[in-house]
C-alpha cells in the first residue's frame, strides 16, 4: 500500500524523523538529490539517519530506472539484516532479478607469499 502523508514541521530532517517514528518505520529511503542541494541533503541525512530506530537508505537515481536486473552490494553479512525489507518491497513490485552480493577485501599475511597462480 503506498500512502501519502503531510508532516508540518519547520526543518525537513525533523519532520522526516518525527514521521518515521510516528508510522514505526522499518526503514527510511531517501532519494540523493541534484547537485545544487548536495551540501543540505548531507546535513539533513546526518540528523535523519542519528535520530531514527531504523535502516536509512539512500538512492541515487542515474538515467532511467530500469529494475529488471538489481543488485545489492553489502560489506557484512549484519548489513544484510538491515536489507532484508529493501530486498522484500523490490521483490514484491516486479518482475525483475534481484542478485545481492557480498564484497569484502582479503586480509593479507605478509608472511605468507601471495601467488596468483
């Protein structure tokens, strides 16, 4: 169900953390926006993502979204917890594949030779 809410509140970053805890968000998605307001959204996004009891994620749209192949990064199995309900509401929208994957970076011993081979 998609539904639309008027929060009145003097600061933006405000109004979205007093929203979220009102509807006992599951998580937070905000929309990254054009350059011209770079330096606002970061400080909104700081109070927001400080202040509420949930997973903020932001989106940067480039171009047209196409959602028919999505994938979803993570650094750590946790953060996959926190994705869980993202992953669900793509799913449950479309048809569409939907690959997430874990990236990490090996930690070397440098006693240990590394051989690509």
């Amino acid at each position: 169900t998609l539904a639309t809410e008027l929060v009145p509140d003097p600061s933006i970053s405000e109004g979205l953390v007093t929203a979220a805890e009102y509807n006992n968000a599951r998580a937070v998605v905000l929309a990254y926006p054009t350059k011209k307001e770079e330096e606002s959204f970061r400080a909104m996004l700081q109070t927001v993502a400080a202040h509420v009891n949930c997973p903020v994620a932001v989106v940067r749209f480039c171009g047209e979204i196409h959602t028919e192949r999505i994938l979803i990064p993570i650094a750590d199995l946790e953060e996959l917890e926190y994705m869980f309900p993202i992953i669900a509401a793509f799913d449950a929208v479309g048809d569409h594949h939907i690959d997430v994957m874990l990236v990490f970076v090996p930690v070397l011993n440098k006693s240990v030779p590394f051989n690509l081979l």
